[in-house]
C-alpha cells in the first residue's frame, strides 16, 4: 500500500471516529433533554394535587365518625345460624330388579326415616335486656322453619337462642339468649325523620361466614317504599349501601349510630340475587310496638279500621274530586266493623290519621296496623269534595274479621265506563253507568248476582253515571238493603235484594 492509500484510509477512520462521537453526543443530549422534560412535567402535575388542609380534616372527620359508629354498633349485631330439620321415609327398593332377585317385600312394614338438616343465615341487633336474657330483632324469614336457633357474636362466641315471636306480615321476629357476658344495646332511632339523601350505614353478615360482621355504607336512596316480597306492608327505606344475602335482620344505622331500619331485601337481575344497590329496611319506627309486644305476649297484635282500600284511577280521581290529594280510598266498608260505627263510608278518601299525612294504601295500612286497640283516632276524609272528620274506636284485628266477605259492604270494585274501556271490551259507545271490574266473592254483590263485567246503570232504583254518584246514592239510600240495575250484554236486569 502507497504513502496516498494509507492517508486515505487515515481519514476515513478519523472521520468515522468523529460521526460516531457526534451521533453519541446529539443522542445523550436528546436522553437528557427528555428526562429532565419528563421529570418536569411529573413535579409539574405532582405540584397541582394538593389538598387544602380543611377539606382533608372534612374527610378525616367523616372517617372518624364511620370507624366510631361501627365501633358502637358491632358489639350489638349478631350472627344468626339456623338449622331446619326434615324427616322423610327411605325410598322403598320393591319392583324389578329388586323383586327378581330377592323375591317380593312386604309394603307394609316401617321403613327407616332419614333426617334431612339445612343450615341458613342471617343477621340480628341486639335490643333489649331483662333478668339475665337478651332480645335480639331479625326478619321472620331469616328464621322461618327453623329447628335450632345459635347466636354468634363478632368476639367469636356462641349460646343456644330461642324464638321469641313473630310477625310474619312485617316480616320480623325476635330471638334470645341467655349469658352472663354483657353486651351493649342497640340505640334505635327516628325512622320518620329520614330523608333522601341521609347518610346511611349497613351491618351484617354477607354471603356467609366468610364476611361475618362486614360494614358498608351508602345514602338512603328513597323513603316510602312499598311491594316488599311475601305481601310484606312495610313502608320500606330503599338504600345503596351494599346489601346481600345474609343481611336479613341486620341493622341500617345512620350517622349517629342510631338504627334506623332492619335490612330486609333487595332488588337484583343478578342470578343469585347479587347486590345492585337497591337495598331496602324496614323502618325503625315500624318494629318498636313488635319489640314491646313480643317480650311481654310472644305476640303481635294489629289495630283494624274494616276497610278495603284501592289505589284510585286516574278518572276516578277526577270524578271524585280529590286531584292532587293524597290518601287511600275506602272502596268498601265491613258492615259492623269500627269504620262503619264510626261514619266512614266506601267512597271516603281518607288523607289523614291522628294529623298524620296518608301517602297511600300501603302507608295507610302500616299506620292502622300500629294503632292500638281500643284506642280513639281520627280520621280526615274528603267525601263529596268536602273534609270532613271522624273519630273511631279501632279493635283488634282477627283474620276471621278480616276474611268474612258477607260484611264487605258493598263487594264490587267499579270503574268509570270510559271510550277506551268501551273499545277495549266491546260496549256500546252509548252506554252509560259503572264498569263493574270484579265482585268479591261471598260478598253483597256476588249474593244478589252481580257478576264482573257488567254495566252498573242504577243502585236501589237511582240512575248511577259516574263514580262520585255511585257512592253517593250507596251512602245514602242503602241503610236496609241493596239492589242492582244492569246491563249485561244485550239485556237489561235487576238484581237480587241483599238485606242488611
């Protein structure tokens, strides 16, 4: 190689040394550049999230009122385990192959039974105390059926329980428990003065032993809630703290540590019944005569007014004259019954009991049942567009009394004979009268031949059109006996005479 080709090859190198160098330099700079730019940019964003000093102890505050509520509560919640024992006869081996091979067995003689044990679970507050015994509130159907009875606590002991009384149309019950060991009361609360929006606090036991004593919380979602399962008449708080299976009977606490509401149910589309926050208790309020009443009797008792109450129609509304009134209306009357004594008629739409606002038929109902026997109360009612006001002397309610439909004055639930109605069912569009929609059997209506479906034109000879002059001549001209006219089809009848 000659003097040129190795300067040649000398400033290749040279210039390639210095390329690599230059490409070295640009590209820690460019790393450096962006971490720093990275960095800048995290102090930037770290530097915005601050919290002001008097919103975080708002916080703090809050947490500590949660951490000393369930502090207050859990000691006087408790776990319920039950036990449900069913006894059925073994199968009986007899036919082929059995009969082939061993010949045939006498039928008729004992077979062995076999024991058949189901457990369940639920939830239970302490409430009150007396001569070495604690009461403790559930739900009914926590344990509905139940053989055994074992109460847990969060300490983790156990003592045999007994079923102290139910309530099955509230669906509540008490059990006890007899110890030594002390433990504190549940303090219960006012459950007419919550409000949406309400702090709300759930305890229980979950889906099991597993979560046993969990604590959840959420807001009270709605108040006056109604169609609980099993014909429960309870006007229920709705919740979104979150309730699942195992909750039953546990208490909803606000924000003082008071009770407010026994958890009872939930809404779910959830297979299994999985929590959605649609969460609903029973209002305090509703359980505190039950409470008394189950450690003195192991019975519950329920005032009875002798009505029979309807949710209204929108054209009923109009005709009576009560638009934008809430209550419930008085559809029937059981003859002999207090409402009668006292001068409540079917037809009266009742808003008020003892002052206190009816917002409809189910809160009515709650309000009655906790009336107490023999007791007097006033009842509002709107009759002909007018207040008016009566006093009655409630009894005690007896399914015999509730169930006999010969009293049920008068036995027919009537609507307005309206155009949509005409189309739907094929009437005459110059019909007039009363849409008889369905007659109680065994009642007035059903003994003098009413049937459903006929055309109410007349009552006791007065021509009826509406609903407001249906009650009115009911009110007025049937003190001794009650009779129909009707159209039914092409013909025009009058019915049997019913005698009072």
């Amino acid at each position: 190689m000659n003097i040129a080709q190795k300067l040649s090859s000398k400033n290749l190198l040279i210039f390639n040394l210095v390329l690599i160098g230059a490409i070295f330099g640009f590209s820690l700079a460019f790393f450096s550049f962006s971490c720093s730019s990275q960095k800048s940019r995290a102090q930037a964003q770290e530097s915005t999230v601050v919290i002001p000093e008097n919103a975080l102890a708002v916080a703090e505050n809050l947490q500590t009122v949660i951490r000393s509520v369930s502090d207050k509560l859990l000691p006087s919640v408790v776990e319920l385990k039950t036990v449900s024992i069913r006894r059925q006869q073994a199968p009986e081996f007899n036919g082929i192959p059995w009969e082939f091979f061993f010949g045939p067995r006498d039928r008729d003689q004992n077979r062995q039974e076999r024991e058949y044990r189901s457990q369940g679970l639920g939830s239970g507050i302490i409430v009150r105390y007396k001569n070495g015994t604690y009461y403790a509130l559930t739900n009914n159907h926590v344990v509905d059926g139940a053989n055994e009875i074992r109460i847990a606590t969060k300490e983790g002991k156990e003592y045999p329980a007994e079923l102290v009384g139910v309530d099955e149309r509230k669906d509540l019950a008490m059990v006890s428990f007899k110890t030594n060991d002390v433990y504190p009361l549940a303090s219960l609360g006012d459950s007419d003065s919550v409000m949406v929006g309400d702090w709300a606090i759930a305890i229980g036991n979950p889906l099991g032993e597993q979560f046993s004593f969990s604590v959840t919380m959420g807001i009270v979602s709605a108040v006056g809630r109604t169609g609980g399962p099993g014909g429960n008449i309870n006007d229920f708080i709705q919740t979104d703290a979150p309730i699942n299976m195992g909750n039953s009977g546990g208490p909803l606490v606000n924000i003082r540590g008071e009770v407010i509401g026994i958890n009872t149910w939930i809404a779910s589309n959830i297979s299994g019944g999985g929590n959605v926050g649609l969460g609903f208790a029973i209002p305090i309020n509703n359980t505190k005569r039950s409470i008394d009443e189950f450690i003195e009797t192991g019975t519950t008792s329920y005032g009875w007014l002798g009505v029979s109450l309807q949710e209204p129609t929108r054209e009923t509304i109009t005709e009576l004259g009560i638009d934008g009134k809430r209550g419930a209306l008085a559809s029937h009357v059981f003859i002999g019954s207090p409402a009668d004594k006292g001068g409540i008629k079917p037809g009266d739409f009742i808003t008020h009991v003892n002052g206190k606002e009816v917002r409809g038929v189910n809160q009515l109902q709650m309000i009655v049942s906790d009336l107490k026997p023999g007791d007097r109360s006033s009842f509002t009612v709107i009759r002909d567009k007018v207040s008016r006001e009566f006093n009655v002397r409630i009894e005690a309610r007896t399914d015999q009394a509730a169930a006999d439909n010969k009293k049920l004055w008068p036995g027919v639930y009537i609507v307005p004979l309206t155009e949509q109605l005409k189309k739907n069912m094929d009437i005459s569009e110059t019909a007039k009268g009363l849409f008889a929609a369905q007659v109680i059997n065994g009642s007035p209506a059903d003994i003098v031949g009413l049937r459903p479906s006929d055309i109410i034109t007349a009552v006791n000879g007065v021509k009826v059109n509406d609903t407001a002059s249906f009650f009115k001549v009911l009110r007025e001209k049937t003190d001794s006996e009650l009779w129909f006219e009707i159209q039914r089809g092409d013909a025009v009848l009058e019915s049997l005479r019913f005698k009072k």
